[in-house]
C-alpha cells in the first residue's frame, strides 16, 4: 500500500444506512484513498465485517479489547493517523456520545480521540428521532464545534413513511470526502 495516500477511517454505526456505507467505502478504495473501518457491535447486525474487509483491504476493528495490532490496544492510532473521518450512519446514539464525550465502545473511544475538524457525520434516523430536542440540541452542539454533517436527506425512510433523516446518498458522502481530503 502506499502510504502517502490520504487515510479515511469509517466508523459504521448501528443502523439500517449501513449497506450504504459497503458503496462508500468501495467508492473510496477506487479512488485510491487508504480505508480503514471501525465498526460498532450494532452495526455488525446489519452488514458484516467481512464484507468491509473485502472491500476495503483491511482487517476491520470490531472491539476496543480484541486487538490485532498489540502496539496499540486502544486503536488511538487509527483516528490520530487519518485524514479524515466519516461517521456513516450517524446514529441519534451516536451523535449523543461525540456530544457528551462518551467512550464506551471502539467507535466512540476513537472519536473522542480525534480532532473535532477531521470528522465528518452522515446522520441517518427515523424522522421522529432526527426531529426530537434531544437530537437537536447534540447536533447544535457538535456544529458549535465545528463538526462537519453531510445531511440528512428527506426521501423514503425504512419505517416506510417519507420524511428527513435518512442518510446521504453515497456518491454524495464520497464527493464531500473529496472535496475535503483531495487525492495526492
């Protein structure tokens, strides 16, 4: 692999949107962009890890304790060495964690451990819950500082209604990638 290609670490959250991160990840790795994936336990319900290292060409980091790399048991690495780093699906769980500065698994111990200014969240929910104060009121905080979101959209929801929180389209999360971490 070529080091000098911009790192993007993926971080996958527990959400029906996770098949579409498969097409971000994959998108990315075309373009020659150095992927890791990070995923959480409930995102390992939706897509499998392996379908992640297919695509990506790197074993994927699944828990904070079961560490391939023994120099780095916490994976902190992984987040201080990459250029960027999306958030896809950003879940309402989620987004509260970064908001409070809660470590409880893998995904949400690297993101406290990163530069606020090199994440980059893809939020995907119910409309109900996108719309909840709660919800709200994290994602004013995250944007205060300086926090990156790409979306949500408005379209068909996998409750079956239509209405804003459905994440990004993938081509639209890759462009964003681009524009910010442009390929040397």
């Amino acid at each position: 692999m070529n080091s000098a290609r911009k790192k993007v670490l993926v971080c996958v959250c527990g959400g029906i949107a996770a098949y579409k991160v498969c097409h971000v990840v994959s998108q990315l790795a075309q373009q020659q962009y150095n992927v890791d994936v990070a995923m959480t336990a409930q995102s390992l319900q939706f897509v499998g890890a392996l379908t992640f290292e297919a695509l990506s060409g790197h074993a994927v980091h699944t828990d904070l304790f079961n560490n391939r790399d023994s120099a780095d048991p916490q994976h902190i690495q992984l987040a201080q060495s990459a250029d960027l780093i999306v958030v896809a699906p950003a879940t309402a769980n989620m987004i509260g964690k970064i908001a409070h500065g809660l470590a409880d698994d893998l995904v949400s111990t690297l993101l406290l451990a990163a530069q606020p200014e090199k994440l980059l969240l893809a939020p995907a929910m119910n409309e109900q819950m996108w719309n909840n104060p709660a919800v709200q009121a994290n994602v004013a905080m995250l944007r205060s500082r300086n926090i990156a979101m790409i979306g949500p959209e408005s379209g068909w929801q996998a409750c079956r209604t239509i209405g804003t929180g459905r994440m990004s389209e993938p081509e639209v999360i890759v462009q964003m990638v681009m524009s910010r971490v442009p390929v040397t």
